[in-house]
C-alpha cells in the first residue's frame, strides 16, 4: 500500500477554491477518490450532482449544504452526507476559510449538473 506524501499532490486553484485529488486513478485508487479542499469565504461549489455517495468531514469552518433544495447549517467537526445524484451545494457561509475532506465512491467521479447534463470537475477546466 502506498504513502503518498500531499505536500506533493498538485494543487488546483480555482475561484474560491483551493483542490487536491489526495487518492484516485492516478495514485492507484480505482473505485473511489478522496479531496482535499479548501473554500474561501462566501465561495460556492456549483449545484450538482454525481452518480455516487459522497461524505464529506469538514475539519474547520462552516457552511451551508443544500441538499434536493434543502438548507442545513454546519459547523468544524461535522460530516456531509450526501446521497448518489442528490442535486447539492456547498457554501462557505462563514468568515474564515472552509476545510473539508471529501469521500467519493467512484473513480472517477462524473459530475452532472442540476438537470443531469454532463459536467467538468472545475479543477480539470483549462
């Protein structure tokens, strides 16, 4: 089993946001992913969905999950659970930055957005 050392995992910058892919195909993980992210104070992720469960542990700052159209707050030590191709979004509600791990159960992951239309995974859009 490998160690792989995220200080040497790419970086993503995107609007708001800070990703990193820490375990999927390219590091030898096939059937799921794992991300490192970073969102900035009132950043968004888009409203989407995937055809897998997604957990997410937020390890510092809070937000706002809507999930099928329905808001719940969160806070530092919480878990997301979201279930497969449940329309969601995260926003960074609060002052400070959101830190989250996220848990994915396919790899890769396929995003759709709100209507089921293909989606690129905004990290990967050049």
């Amino acid at each position: 089993m490998p160690v792989i050392d995220n200080r040497n995992v790419k970086i993503h910058h995107v609007p708001g946001m800070i990703h990193q892919s820490v375990a999927n195909r390219d590091s030898g993980v096939n059937t799921m992913e794992v991300w490192k992210q970073t969102m900035r104070p009132g950043a968004a992720t888009p409203v989407h969905c995937h055809d897998c469960e997604e957990v997410i542990v937020v390890v510092k700052g809070s937000g706002t999950v809507t999930i099928e159209g329905e808001a719940t707050e969160f806070g530092p030590d919480s878990t997301l659970i979201l279930p497969p191709n449940a329309v969601h979004q995260i926003v960074n509600t609060g002052d400070e930055d959101l830190f989250f791990i996220a848990s994915l159960g396919m790899g890769p992951v396929r995003l759709k957005t709100a209507d089921g239309q293909p989606a690129e995974r905004p990290w990967l859009v050049t």
